[in-house]
C-alpha cells in the first residue's frame, strides 16, 4: 500500500539523518531520504518505509492484519511529529538572536518521535554516557534474541527485541559495566512483566515518578523519554553534552571553551525558549554533530 502523508509545511529533512545513525540492521533502513522498519502491531507483524519525494511524504507499508493499518500510520506520524505546526515554533525560536539565523536555515526542524515507548527507554538505557555508534552496536548485537519477522522486507528480518527477551538473555550480549547491564535487565523485566509501563497516556511528571527511583535511570533519560515517548515540546537537558557543545560553538566558542559551560548556565539560557525547548535542543545537537571534534552522542 502506497499513500502521501499529509503534514504543515516546511518539513525539515533532517530527522531522517538523526534516524539513520542509529538504524539497527535487520529491524531498520534508513537514508538521508527515507526510513523504513519493522514492528509488531496489535493484530500481527508490519513493516513501513517513509519516503521524501519533493514535496510529498509518501508512505509504504504492508501488515498481517488489515485492521492495523491506522495503527501504523498513527505510529509514523508520531515518529516524524507529522502534527506538529512549525510556524509557531519557528517564529518563537527566531525571535532569540543566537538561534534566529540556524532557524531561517533550517525551518520546520521536526521532533523524533517512537514507534514504541518501552523499545525507546531500553534504547535510551543503552545509550546512556556511549557514542551512538557504540549504543547502535550494542543494539545490533541484541538483535541476536529477536523475533524474525513474518513479513521481512529487504534487509528488515527481525522485530526489536522485547524487553522480556532482553531480559532473560540480554545478560550474555550485553557489554559494560555490571551494575549498568544489572539496571537494563532489571528495568527490561519489569516492561516484560507488566510492572512498570509508558506510554503516551504519560505526561512528563508521571514519567518521572515511575522512572527516577529505578537505578540506571537519571534525569537525562527521564527527559529524552519524554521528548520521544511523548513528543513533549519543552524539554531541555542542560546536562547534554551535545546540547552545550552545541550552544557554546554556535555562539563562536571554541570546543575547549564549550566543555566548560555549566548546566545552570544551559537551563537559564533556555528559560525564554519555553514551550519550545525541544525544538531548541534539536538545534544544538544539529550544531554539534556539524562539527566532527564536538560530534553529538545522541
């Protein structure tokens, strides 16, 4: 099935970069032009591939159950945050001299979404203080104790692992430190049973109260949980590396002087961008991945 996705212009192309740096083989594709997965939907298994052609979004998509196919859909636009209308954002970042011109450049800059709040927050768990290469590698790894798909598509053969099958075998792939892959399994074992879940009936309080008191999970997760679970539009993470290497280059630091800024500084600086602080992070991990010495880990 083929069918253009609407969506409020500009579109900025840029999420399918963010996407493809971290794809895992054998469950994603992903070019500067268009993102493709597998995922397991309520009625069966599906695979979806979105497509930027001039102007139009067009979407691919095939599933086991007919009745899925709203689904899917809703969990694409979700991902590439298609309801999002960027006039407002825009104008309100512009109107902040330092981010006015990156703004101008790059209108219509869109929030990374999920197609799956718990496969996000083991994503997220994994990700933690690592390279996204290294994140991505692990990840690939785990595909080891995945599902193959009933309808593979390309290179896409396998579903992400649950996280009861990371649970109960992830121990033997996982790579770090102990107590870091103890919090993973832990946290993966309580999605896998039921225990703990998120989801977008969460709001960026209730997400917190369930997942700061788990050990692994600190307010960054937190945070960029919410951006992508929730496509929460005023989140900052002053404690992102990339966010204030970002800022700090895009005001002309150097990197050395960059490293040196201080969280408070970072929160305090984004207080006028309120409620558009998501966007504005988008901004500042684009700066730093821009440049390869101040590469962003995200």
């Amino acid at each position: 099935m083929r069918h253009a996705e609407p969506f409020l212009p500009p579109f900025e192309p840029g999420i399918f970069d963010f996407l493809a740096a971290r794809a895992v083989a054998g469950v994603e594709e992903a070019t500067p032009r268009s993102y493709a997965r597998t995922l397991s939907l309520p009625g069966g298994h599906g695979w979806f591939r979105l497509v930027r052609e001039r102007r139009k979004l067009l979407l691919d998509y095939s599933v086991e159950d007919a009745a899925d196919a709203p689904v899917l859909a809703a969990r694409v636009r979700h991902l590439f945050d298609l309801d999002h209308d960027p006039a407002s954002a825009d104008a309100a970042l512009a109107a902040d001299p330092l981010l006015a011109r990156r703004v101008a450049a790059l209108p219509g800059i869109r929030l990374p979404g999920c197609v799956d709040p718990h496969e996000i927050l083991i994503r997220a768990m994994i990700g933690q203080q690592i390279t996204v290469a290294a994140a991505t590698t692990a990840l690939r790894q785990l595909m080891a104790v995945g599902t193959p798909t009933r309808l593979p598509h390309g290179s896409m053969t396998h579903l992400f692992p649950t996280p009861s099958q990371i649970a109960a075998d992830g121990r033997s792939i996982l790579r770090g430190p102990q107590r870091r892959i103890d919090s993973i399994l832990a946290v993966a074992g309580m999605l896998g049973d039921g225990s703990l879940t998120i989801g977008v009936q969460d709001t960026p309080e209730s997400l917190a109260e369930k997942l700061l008191p788990l050990p692994g999970i600190g307010p960054w997760t937190v945070g960029y949980v919410c951006m992508r679970v929730l496509g929460s539009s005023d989140i900052f993470l002053p404690t992102d590396s990339a966010v204030r290497n970002g800022y700090g280059l895009l005001r002309g630091d150097s990197l050395a002087a960059a490293r040196a800024i201080k969280a408070p500084e970072l929160a305090r600086m984004a207080e006028p961008l309120r409620p558009w602080r998501s966007y504005a992070t988008l901004h500042f991990w684009r700066v730093s991945g821009e440049r390869p010495s101040g590469a962003a880990r995200r």
